[in-house]
C-alpha cells in the first residue's frame, strides 16, 4: 500500500510535468496541470502526517513528529486503562459467558472421546512428577500429619454412634451376631476335651472322676443347644443383644464419659509407632500402584479419568437447568478472580508496550493501521486534486 500510494504521487509529478509541456500546445492541459498540482501538495501533506504519526520525516527531528515513539509510555497507560475498565469488568464478563454458552461448549467437547484423551494424555505427562513429590520425605511427613490431624480432629464417640445407628438400620448388626454365636458354638466343640479337663482337675476330692465328667458333658451339652436355638430369627437373645446396641448408641452419642473414654483411646492409639508406621505404609503404596498404572495405557487412573469427564459432559448436556447453573457459577468464579485484579492487568499490559522498543511499537502499530493510514494518502492526492481543481476552475470563472 505504501508502494500504491508513493506510486500515485509519481503519476502526479509525470502528469503536472507533461502537462507545463503541452499547455502551450493544448490549452485545456492547463486544467489537469491544476489536478496534479494540487493532488502532489495533498500527496506531500499526507505523507508528512501519516509518517510523523511514527517517526521523523526524512530524520529530520521536526517538532510534533514521531507522536508514538514519544507517547509510548502513554498510549501503554491509556492501553492498560481502557482494557481494565472495558474488557473487565463485572457486566461485560457475566454477559460475555452468557453469550458464550461455556457450559454447552464444554459439554458438547467433553462427549467426544478423542478429547477426552487429549485431557489424558496431557494429564499423563503431569502426574509422574506429581508422584516423584509424593516419595519425596517432607512430603510424606507432611501428609501423615494432615492425616493424623484429620482424624485427630473427629470426636471418635459420636461417629462410632453413627456408624453403629447406620449398622442397625441396615440390619448388618444380625449379620454380627449370627457371627457371634457359630463363633461360640465352634469353641464349644473344639475345646470340649479341654474343658472336661479343667473341669475334673477343679472337682472335690470327695467326688468321682466320672460323675464329674458327666456333669460337664451335660452342661456343655446344655450350652451348645443353647447357642444352637439362638440361631432363630425370633429368640430372646437376639432381642436382648438390639437393646444393648441401642444403649450402647446412645452412650456413644450423649455420655460424656463414654466421650473422654473413646478420645483417650484415640490419643494412645494415634500416638503408637504403628501408625506412623501404617501411614509410611500408605503412602508407599500409592506411590507405587501410581507409578504402575500410569505405565500402562488403559490403567485404572486413565479409565476412571476417562469416565469421570465423559460423566460430566452428559450431566450438563442433558438438562438445560444444569447448564444455566453451571453458567452462572463460571461467570461468578471469572468475574472474583478477574475483576479484583483488573488494575493488576491494566498495569501489566502498560508495563510490556513500555518495555518495546520505539522500532517493535512502531512496526507492530503499522502492521496493523498501516494500511489504512497509506489509504488516507491515496485518498489526499485524489480529493487534494479535486480541490485543486475547483479552485481553479473558479479562479478562471471570476477572472
């Protein structure tokens, strides 16, 4: 475009040229000699606007020139200025994610498999440096404390309630005593020698062997039906063992010393070597099965990844509400993280105009206006022309 319009300025200069030539010779000569005349004087102009706008004309240090090498530091304020207040703030955020649909958009990407294995594949490449960190010492340290003080922060009294008030509405806790009660019938019968013996041994010296023998067999006898008629859905037993659960529960839940009973235990138990002992355990084997599965190209993470992202992306693209939902919470989450920090950003796009060089600043404005600014000295010659023109064809009219 440059080329264009210095171009035009030389047809001007061959024009008025040829035209002082032959306006001896053809009179009317004398009216495209007032063309290029005046079109060369808007050419000149300009040309010395447009190239004082970025520099010094022919290098000569005329004042008011070279405006965007001495505005630098200006213009990158003015730059940083209008971003953070037009681009973002609060409104223009919320509606611009609005507009977007995110949530659609990411629902529709997430549907495709293809995808989903870019987000693992770039996953892959993150996580083994992840779990380098997790075999590093004050890590590992750090995590057995968080850890440690987790559980160290749950009243062990109440969740134990809870867990048992659940256990019985489930109806696992028959499950125990069923447990419970083959337990007892199977030590029964797998010590009744030893318990004849004992029996015998503890026996007045008064009485036979065999009488006492025969005792015992008839009391273990008793014991073992017992055990075995407890079996039944409906026995006595069972409906004793449901009421000492329940005042068990509510010990759990309401008795203070039931409470500093279970927190003790709790202390000397995270107190032990053994768990710290556990938690090393722990932690070294999910190091390890880490490392493992990430080798492997269908691994339970990648699967799992896999499942989980393609989860979400039917979850929002099946209903509406979600998606507006999810819309919202974007544009809320964008407009905290973004607007409080706008000045931060208008300061750090002023900051990297100020840093360019005056050559980069200039080369990079005209790369982008350039072309219309070589307009603007095509369309001077043409109307600087035209002007020239009319005023003398007007000059010749009054004289």
């Amino acid at each position: 475009m440059r080329l264009l319009a210095t171009g035009l300025l030389a047809v001007m200069v061959a024009i008025f040229l040829a035209c002082l030539k032959g306006e001896a010779i053809v009179p009317w000569l004398a009216y495209l000699r007032a063309f290029a005349e005046a079109g060369m004087v808007g050419a000149c102009a300009d040309w010395f606007a447009v190239v004082a706008l970025f520099r010094h004309p022919l290098g000569i240090p005329i004042p008011h020139t070279a405006i965007v090498p001495r505005a630098k530091h200006r213009i990158g304020e003015a730059l940083g200025a209008f971003f953070a207040g037009n681009f973002f703030n609060s409104a223009e955020l919320a509606a611009r994610v609005e507009q977007a649909d995110m949530a659609a958009w990411v629902a529709s990407w997430l549907r495709q498999r293809d995808n989903v294995h870019l987000i693992i594949e770039g996953l892959r490449g993150l996580l083994p440096p992840a779990v380098q960190l997790i075999g590093m010492p004050e890590l590992r340290g750090m995590v057995s404390k968080l850890i440690r003080t987790g559980i160290d922060s749950i009243a062990a009294a109440p969740l134990a309630g809870r867990v048992l008030a659940v256990v019985v509405a489930e109806g696992q806790h028959e499950v125990l005593f069923d447990l419970m009660i083959e337990a007892a019938i199977n030590f029964v019968g797998d010590n009744r020698e030893t318990l004849r013996r004992r029996a015998v041994q503890q026996r007045p010296r008064w009485l036979p062997a065999w009488v006492d023998e025969k005792l015992t067999d008839r009391f273990l006898d008793g014991v073992a039906d017992m055990l075995v008629s407890a079996r039944a859905a409906g026995h006595p037993w069972r409906a004793d063992y449901r009421k000492f659960l329940d005042k068990l529960r509510q010990r759990l839940a309401h008795d203070a010393d039931t409470y500093e009973w279970c927190e003790q235990i709790k202390a000397e138990v995270l107190d032990t070597t053994l768990v710290d002992n556990y938690l090393d355990w722990l932690v070294s084997e999910v190091e390890s099965h880490l490392a493992r599965d990430l080798d492997l190209e269908n691994g339970l993470i990648a699967k799992a990844i896999e499942q989980a992202l393609m989860a979400i992306g039917d979850w929002m693209g099946q209903d509406h509400s979600r998606r507006v939902r999810v819309n919202a919470w974007a544009a809320d989450a964008l407009v905290r993280l973004v607007v409080p920090y706008r000045s931060e950003i208008g300061r750090y796009i002023s900051a990297v105009v100020d840093r360019w060089d005056n050559e980069t600043l200039v080369g990079r404005l005209e790369l982008q206006v350039g072309r219309d600014l070589q307009f603007i000295r095509i369309n001077g010659t043409i109307v600087g022309g035209l002007v020239g023109l009319l005023l003398f064809c007007l000059t010749r009219l009054l004289a």
